[in-house]
C-alpha cells in the first residue's frame, strides 16, 4: 500500500519570503502521480500542483515549483515570494493509475506572516 | 466551481441517528472518492467507486456504507452516529482512466458536507 508521509506539522514564513514542505512516500509502483494540494480556512481542497513520475522535469506553476527526486521518493514544494493567501493547509497526496486509490499525507499547516 | 456539488453542506443530528450525504460527480467523471477529514486532522481515505463498482477501500467503519448509481451520482450513508463521526465529509470525482495521461488522477473536490453529532 502507498503511505505519504509529511513531516512537518507547521510551518511560518515572512511575506515575500520563499518556503520549502516536505513530502516522502513509498510505494513499488512505477507509474504515479503526485500532487499538492492547498486546504484554506474555507476548506476547500485547491490543486496547487501535479508532477508525473516518469517526467524528470519538475513541475511548475507560477510561484509554486516542486523538486521531485524519485529513487529518493521525495517530493517537496517550494513556495516563492510568498504571499498572505498562501496561508492554508497543504497536502501531499500520491496515485497510481493502477489502482486510482488517491492517498493524503497528514499536511503542513503554512502561515504567511506580514 | 470544481464542478462537483454536494448536499447537504451542513448537518447536525444527535448520537444513534443515520444520514446520507451526496455527492454528484463532474460532468464526464466516472470515478467517486470519499473522504473524512476530522478537526484539524488529515484526509481519510474511505471509498473509492468506479462506473458503479467499488474499487478501493481504506478505512471505512462497518457503519458506514455507499454507493454509486447509475447516474453516478454516490451517497454515503452513515449509521448509529457517534460523537467521533463529527467531521467534514469531502467527495471528489475523477476521470477515472487506468491508463492515466492527460489529467488522470487529479481529483476535483466539493465543498464538503459538515456533520455534526450532538
């Protein structure tokens, strides 16, 4: 079974400032996907960002960019001139086609302070 | 809008009582996941259905139980409350497609539904 593991309940950064999550997991699939999603105080659940496991290239989107290292089953999320609204919960999640059984690890809480 | 909708966003029932929360998909999605996210904590994977079948399950008490339709739209029912089952239900749809690509795996969440057990 996938397990997602963050290991950092909490985390603060100044505004402007850039911020790295961790995120590791485990699995003996070769073929996945990874993702971060953001969890606001409105609990909505925001893709932040995707990452195929057979691209080498790092995903990103925007302020938002990802070093994905794949023997080492890492997959952290950097933050880049950081915002107030970043401020959220932020989820790594993983999915193997095979099964389509998306799994969450526990997330960071972010906050962006001014 | 992820597109995904689901009823009702609150609800609030006593201890031994039994709900139903829906959830209808994206247009298109075959595939239904539900999830428990308790206070503060993470999300719990529950079920997973695909086209009307079940595909996956993780940590999904005997009391609780779901379903997709024909329509696929999925309701999961949720039996002899207890104060711990006090959380925030989310359902998601995806595409669904084994064989991944394009957008395969990526999950669209509703808003959640609140329950709450008195």
């Amino acid at each position: 079974a996938q397990t997602v593991t963050q290991s950092q309940p909490e985390m603060s950064v100044q505004e402007a400032e850039t911020v790295t999550l961790s995120c590791t997991y485990d699995t003996s699939e070769n073929n996945y996907y990874l993702f971060w999603y953001k969890q606001p105080p409105s609990r909505q659940m925001i893709l932040v960002i995707r990452q195929e496991a057979y691209k080498q290239q790092n995903a990103t989107e925007n302020r938002f960019s990802v070093n994905f290292q794949k023997a080492a089953k890492s997959f952290s999320l950097k933050i880049s001139d950081s915002q107030l609204g970043d401020t959220a919960m932020y989820f790594c999640a993983f999915i193997a086609p095979i099964n389509n059984d998306m799994r969450f690890g526990a997330g960071t809480r972010l906050t962006v302070k001014p | 809008d992820s597109g995904v909708t689901q009823t009702p966003k609150h609800l609030i029932t006593a201890t031994g009582q039994r709900v139903t929360l829906r959830c209808s998909p994206r247009s298109g999605d075959l595939s239904v996941y539900w999830y428990q996210q308790s206070l503060d904590q993470g999300l719990q994977f529950l079920i997973q259905y695909y086209n009307g079948e079940e595909r996956a399950k993780g940590n999904i008490l005997e009391r609780f139980s779901a379903q997709q339709f024909p329509d696929l739209h999925s309701e999961l029912n949720l039996s002899s409350l207890e104060l711990g089952d006090s959380a925030l239900y989310f359902c998601a749809s995806s595409v669904g497609s084994r064989t991944g690509g394009g957008r395969a795996g990526e999950l669209f969440f509703g808003e959640g539904s609140r329950l709450t057990v008195l």
